[in-house]
C-alpha cells in the first residue's frame, strides 16, 4: 500500500507506514547500534530516510542527542553557513469558508473583523514593507471563492511586483493560500510566484476531518495532494508544513518526512522549504484546547531532526515564536524568518490597536525589522534579503543541484552581502549601519569565493553606496 511515487494521498502517506515506523523508532530509541548506524549515514550529510529520522527523533540516549545535535549544527553550517534570509507575510484578505477549529479566520468566527484590501491598500501595504527594508514577502489568505478568487490573488501578485517606492523593491512574492486546481497553480506559476506554501496542518486523516468539519479543506486528500498538483502546473519550489500542537508530533514528523520524500521520489525534487510553526492563541481560539501542544526542548529535537534528515531544504520559523526560542533553533537548522510581521490584514500601513482583534494569531517576537537584523549580526548572523535563486532561474531542481554540491555558498554569501549593504544603506538604524559595515568587512575578509567574485561584490558594494542598486549572482 505504502508508495512513495504514487500521487495518492493515501499511499504516499500511507496511514500503517506512519504506524509502522513509530514502532520500529519506539523499539529501537535506546539501540545503541542502531542508532550509531543512522548517524554514520547521517553524517554523510545526504539525508535520512523518514525511518531512520524517526528512531532519531526518539532517541533516549544522552550522548547520542548530543552527537544529533552537534550534527544538525554542523549540516546547517555545511550547507547555509551563517545567512539568515529574511521575509513578511502579507495579509491580504481574512474572509474564509472554511472551518478550520484552531484558526480565529473560520466561518463560524462572527466576532472578527472581515477585511479584504483593496488594490490601493495593498499598494500601501506594500510601500509600508519596503520602508522597512523587505524585499521577499510571503501572502496569506483565506479560503473564499468569492471574495478571495485566483484572479484577485493574481491582480494582488501584479500589484505587488509593479510598486517601487523610494529604492525599494518586493523582488519575491512566495503565496500561502489554500489547495487549489493545476489551472489555477498553472496561473501562479506565470504570475511569476517564488514558492507555493501549503501547511499540512496534520497528516493524521482522521484528525483533519475532525479539525476540518466544514468547506473545502475537510477534503483530505485534495489538501494532501496539493502539492502535486502545483508540481504539475510547473511550480518546483514548495514549501511544506504542519502546526504543531494538532496531533501527535512523533505522528506529523514521520509523515512530513514521508511528504518530502514523495516530492523526490515522484518529480525528483524534494520541498524547497519546510515550516514549523506551533500553534498559538488567538482570536476565539485557545491553544491549551489541543492537547498535543510541544514544549521547547521538544521542538528543538524535531528542528534539529529535520535539518540532518533533509539538508538540501530550507527551514523556515515565523514570529510565532520568541526571541529566545529563535535564537536556539538558529543554529541547529533554520535558515529563513520573518521579521517585523504583522497578521492582520492591513496591519503595516496603518496599525490600529483593534487591528491585534483580526490578528491571525498573537505574535511572540514583535521587534522592528531593524532591531531584528542587529540582533541577527550580534548573534554571528548574515541576514540575507537575496532573492537571486529564483530570479536567475535557479528553482527546482537546479537549485538542488546547486545545493547538492554545496555550491550554494558561491552565489549565497556574496548575494547575502549585497543585500544587506543596500539594506545598511536604505533603511538601517545608525547604530545598526555602523554594525553592519563593521560585519560585512569581516564577512568579506573570509569570503571563499574565490578572487573573481570578490573582487565583484567589492566593485558591487562601492557602487551601493554610490547609489545604484540591485546586483546579484
Ligand atoms: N488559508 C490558507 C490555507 O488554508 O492553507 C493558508 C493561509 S493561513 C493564513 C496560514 C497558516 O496559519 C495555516 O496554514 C495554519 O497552519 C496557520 N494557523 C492558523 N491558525 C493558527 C493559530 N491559531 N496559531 C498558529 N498558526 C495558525
């Protein structure tokens, strides 16, 4: 039954596979054998197929979590170095069909106020992300065929493109919005998307129909297989998910290690990112009455399983989380976050008080995007506002090609430099620039590109500062 080439839902997240395999980890947790097999594989730094990191995620053995640790922190090293990219969400529209129990957005929610932002208030939005130095942005919506339909995603995606305020730019536009058909991906995909992100939520079948009572998304396996049909239509950067805190963890890791598997095994390209949010408080919605919430040390075995089993993929963690809390799974395996967001819609151009009502869920990390970057550059930290992959054509699986070879540093590191000069340069604090211009002389001094390249991102950086922008690799 299990088949992990196959486009069913039910077969490449076969139910008894996942069963299985929590088995096979229970009974092997404390196999010392075992498990220094596994992490002989591992530290290959290939990856791990979702049995084999699911009897690491288990593991009991003191010293052996602490090799598992010091191998995430080494993988994340290899394969992203120090480059933290940087992103926001947009909201754009909080109508919704759906029933979904632990979103403050479902229909049943009367209390909250419905917005849906207007072409010019998106502009606005927008302008409002560019002052802060964002150039990669990741829209939200919900479900609504109505109010929400493909054409108003793409008009918003056109709009989005077309603003240029002062020196700004959004250069990447990644879309978080509901499973939808091949025709509509296909549409995505011309509109010039970066990467299609759709939150599993939870593998468990019988927990997302309870989850889901009503609309569209109770509809398992149109939701599971989503990302296939985003593959078909051409789309080969997706992003994949699951909310922690709806099922059991050890169930929805197995699983998302099945999905990313499936990707590969089924169009040769696994997930370009993964997400790990947790679910939190908000409007109408109480976290303490899922029962499968995880606490930190939890959270940062799974974040740290995730980077040994796939270290081609990105790991992405949003503001959901704390300061202190990011500040761990930083080294152990993320290598993108947002910073400076907002969940309500229209909550950058003009933020009200009333706004925190239609919030999409309480944030824990409410700094500045500045104070965000200098934290991140006090932290050893290079954040990145590159969006050249894409741009260069550099998807799917070319750029797990790139990745693969960990040839990724060649073109990440000096674009990871460019943008943050035009970031010290456009936007930045004076107490951040000055750490900034301190930070990339050293970034530049061990940069191992090679003399070529770094004799062009110097050229790049003068010419920065004489006011030109866009440079990449
Ligand atoms: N509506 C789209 C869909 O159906 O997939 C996606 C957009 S939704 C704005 C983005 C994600 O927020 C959801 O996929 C869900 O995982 C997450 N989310 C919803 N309620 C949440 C809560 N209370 N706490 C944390 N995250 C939540």
């Amino acid at each position: 039954m299990y088949n992990p080439k196959s486009h069913k839902a039910e077969e490449f997240i076969c139910h008894q596979e996942v069963l299985d395999t929590l088995e096979y980890a229970e009974k092997n947790k404390n196999n010392i054998e075992v498990i220094d097999k596994i992490l002989a594989k591992a530290r290959l730094k290939k990856g791990l197929t979702h049995r084999e990191a699911a009897v690491l995620l288990d593991c009991e053995i003191e010293e052996k979590n602490k090799e598992i640790f010091d191998l995430a922190m080494e993988i994340k090293q290899d394969y992203y170095g120090n480059r933290i990219v940087l992103f926001a969400p947009l909201y754009l529209s909080n109508y919704c069909v759906n029933g979904c129990v632990y979103c403050p957005y479902h229909h049943q929610n009367k209390h909250i106020p419905r917005r849906k932002l207007t072409q010019e208030e998106i502009k606005n939005e927008v302008i409002a992300l560019q002052d802060m130095g964002h150039k990669r942005l990741a829209i939200e919506s919900g479900e609504d065929p109505v109010n929400n339909p493909i054409e108003y995603i793409l008009e918003s995606l056109k709009t989005i493109y077309s603003v240029k305020h002062k020196n700004g730019a959004i250069r990447r536009v990644n879309v978080n919005i509901a499973a939808t058909t091949v025709e509509n991906y296909r549409k995505l995909h011309e509109a010039g998307i970066g990467t299609y992100v759709l939150f599993q939520e939870t593998y468990n079948k019988e927990t997302y129909e309870r989850l889901h009572p009503t609309g569209p998304k109770h509809n398992y396996a149109y939701h599971t297989e989503a990302m296939d049909r985003a593959m078909e239509a051409g789309i080969d950067d997706v992003s994949l998910g699951v909310l922690f805190g709806l099922e059991l963890y050890r169930y929805e890791f197995t699983a998302l290690m099945m999905h990313a598997e499936h990707l590969e095994a089924a169009f040769g390209v696994g997930p370009h990112a993964i997400s790990v949010p947790r679910i939190k408080k908000a409007d109408d919605i109480d976290p303490s009455a899922f029962d499968n919430g995880i606490d930190d040390d939890t959270f940062a075995k799974i974040v740290a399983c995730i980077r040994i089993a796939t270290p081609y993929t990105g790991m992405i963690i949003s503001t959901r989380e704390s300061e202190q809390c990011r500040e761990r799974l930083l080294k152990l395996g993320i290598s993108q976050m947002s910073g400076g967001s907002k969940t309500s819609v229209g909550g950058y151009f003009n933020p009200m008080p009333e706004d925190e009502e239609s919030s999409q869920f309480d944030i824990s990390d409410r700094r500045p995007l500045d104070e965000v970057i200098k934290w991140l550059m006090e932290l050893g930290y290079l954040p990145s506002f590159c969006t050249a992959c894409y741009r260069a054509g550099r998807t799917g699986e070319r750029f797990m090609e790139v990745c693969k070879q960990q040839q990724i540093h060649n073109f990440c590191h000096p674009n990871a430099i460019i943008t943050l000069k035009e970031y010290l340069e456009d936007y930045a604090s004076t107490e951040t620039k000055t750490l900034g211009e301190k930070f990339i002389q050293h970034e530049m001094d061990i940069l191992e590109s090679g003399e070529k390249i770094k004799h062009a991102v110097e050229e790049d950086l003068v010419k920065i500062e004489h006011g030109e922008r866009d440079f990449r690799f």
